[in-house]
C-alpha cells in the first residue's frame, strides 16, 4: 500500500478543509499513515465478504446492515439476503414481507423499508445503477453521510471524509487521548488532512479494522467522544415490541385481539406500537387483519 502525498497545508486551507491552528504536519501524516496500513497489513479483514466485491448493489447493502448492528451478526446474514434479492431489481420488486423475513436477526426493520425503497428508486430514477456523486446517495431514503461517503469510496473509490464508530475511535486514541468530549467537528479536519485520496477504499477498510481492534485492547476511545451515548436496554423495551409484531405479522395476518394475545400485551399498549409501525409504512389495516404493508 502505497502512502500518499497529503496535501500541503496552503492546499489545505484553500480548500477549507480544516480550521486555522488544526493542521498537521507532513511527517505527522505519513507516521499516522503508516501506523494504520502496517495494522492493517498484519490484521486486516480481508475475509469479509463485502469487502471482495466492488459491486455498488452489494455494498450498499452491506452499508445499511452494518448502520447498527456488529459485524459478526451480518456475516451471518449478508450471503442469504444477497442470494435472495441479488440486484436492485430483484429487491424493488419484493413484497416487504419477504424482505423482512430475509432481514430477520438484523433489528432496525425500518433499514430494510429504506433499503427495498432505494432499490425502487434506483431502478425508476436512475436507470438500475446506483449514483456515484455522495449528494445524490445521500437524498436516497436511509442514507447519511457516513452511508453514502462509504459507498462512493468502497464501490466508486471516491475520496470524502466521514466518520463512523470504529474511525472515531481512531482519531480520539492518535490525537485526542487526554480529551473527553471530543466532537466530531474537531475529528473531521484530521480525517481530511489524513485521507488517502489514492486508495481511499483500502485506507477506510484500514482505519475501520485499526478502530475494531483498539475497542478490544483499550478503553473504547468513543467514550471520550461528545456524541457518545449508552444504547437503551432492549430487552423489554419498546424496539424488542415493534420487532416482536413484525416477527408475528411475517407468518399471516393477525386481528389486533388475536396479535395481543399472541404477544401477552394488552390492547390498549399494543395499539401505540401499531401506530408507530403505521406510520412507518411498516405494517397496515386492511379487511379488518394488520399485515405486512
């Protein structure tokens, strides 16, 4: 892997990238540079499936498994759900409940809504292929920045900082180890000056895996980041309820009295999670039985 040339301070501050006073130096860089691709060398997680295709379809889906759940659980499920709906085409034609029962184990079933929508928008809007151009990912329902920065660089190798949990662990632990708080506004400028715009692919793989690897040997670094936050407790908790009728409404439509009594909740509780799930175009009424929308 070779290290690229980073950009000159003035080239930097041309282009906005960072705030005065945050700008390191070319040595700096390179000795960053190096650190992460020698562990990326020697540890790498090459056998990801995701990550031996350039396939835009494939990698978006991946994007969107990997948005909240740990990578362990989406290699379980990333070769079923491909060879299930193995293009835009095949996914924006399902009917949701089979791609909500290819999704089942991921959590986060709005993820596969907005997946099987942007299919449906590749193929009416954009001629069945995924946009290039970030700005274009990012109006596709479901995609933020970090989704569509890692799209463009992983299928098109293009090169926009981003971040995400293991890349910000990174960045904390190199630059920011006696801070707490650290926002992800001050992060951002080191990504950019680091960035390998030659092989921003293989430098993103590289700074995720170096990222992974710190949360097992340290301290997780995204403590001290000012984003971070302590998930819910799911067990009991009104996701584990929504997932739960998902689950149940997967199998066959069910009356509201007949899904209480299969799930051991009352009515009246029942109903808030209906609207919730009706809202989200998850799930319908119709002939008097919620189904699958």
């Amino acid at each position: 892997m070779k290290i690229t040339k980073p950009l000159a301070p003035k080239q930097i501050r041309r282009c906005g990238a960072v705030k005065p006073g945050k700008l390191l130096s070319p040595r700096a860089i390179r000795d960053f540079q190096k650190s992460v691709y020698a562990h990326y060398r020697a540890h790498g997680r090459r056998d990801l499936p995701w990550r031996k295709t350039r396939n835009p379809y494939r990698i978006l889906v991946s994007e969107f498994m990997l948005q909240q759940t740990q990578v362990p659980r989406v290699i379980e499920k990333y070769p079923s759900f491909i060879r299930r709906f193995p293009n835009f085409e095949s996914l924006a034609r399902a009917p949701l409940r089979d791609v909500l029962k290819a999704w089942s184990g991921l959590g986060y079933n709005r993820r596969a809504l907005y997946l099987r929508e942007t299919a449906r928008i590749v193929i009416s809007e954009h001629g069945g292929k995924l946009p290039a151009d970030v700005d274009r990912l990012r109006s596709l329902p479901g995609v933020g920045r970090a989704t569509a920065s890692a799209v463009a660089a992983f299928a098109f190798g293009r090169a926009h900082p981003f971040i995400e949990t293991n890349i910000r662990a990174v960045f904390i632990h190199h630059f920011f180890r006696r801070r707490k708080r650290v926002s992800d506004e001050e992060i951002l400028p080191f990504i950019e000056q680091t960035l390998d715009r030659s092989d921003p692919r293989t430098w993103f793989y590289a700074l995720m895996d170096r990222g992974a690897a710190l949360k097992k040997t340290h301290p997780n670094p995204s403590r001290k980041s000012a984003h971070h936050t302590r998930q819910g407790r799911f067990e009991g908790s009104n996701r584990q309820a929504r997932g739960m009728i998902v689950r149940a409404l997967v199998d066959r439509p069910l009356g509201e009295n007949q899904l209480a009594a299969a799930m051991g909740l009352e009515p009246a509780m029942l109903r808030g999670l209906v609207r919730q799930l009706e809202r989200d175009g998850m799930i319908v009424m119709r002939r008097g039985k919620l189904r699958i929308a």
